[in-house]
C-alpha cells in the first residue's frame, strides 16, 4: 500500500516527475503531483 507524493516547482522537471507518478500508479500506489506555479 502507500502512495507517491512530489512537490514539482520546475517546470522543467515535469515530465520527468510525470513519468515517476506515473510508475507509481502501474505500480498500484496512488499518485499525486503537487506542481507549484506563478502567472507571469
């Protein structure tokens, strides 16, 4: 059991961390991103 959890604050490592949350659920854990960002 368990889940993933990943505070994404670059967006330049997204897909990168979408990739991982993404393993984790093919794995059966839930997944959530927590992706910070700024209206430019």
């Amino acid at each position: 059991m368990g889940a993933y959890g990943e505070k994404v604050t670059d967006p330049a490592v997204m897909p990168a961390a979408l990739r991982r949350a993404l393993e984790a659920v093919k794995g059966g854990q839930a997944a959530v991103l927590d992706c910070v960002t700024v209206r430019e």
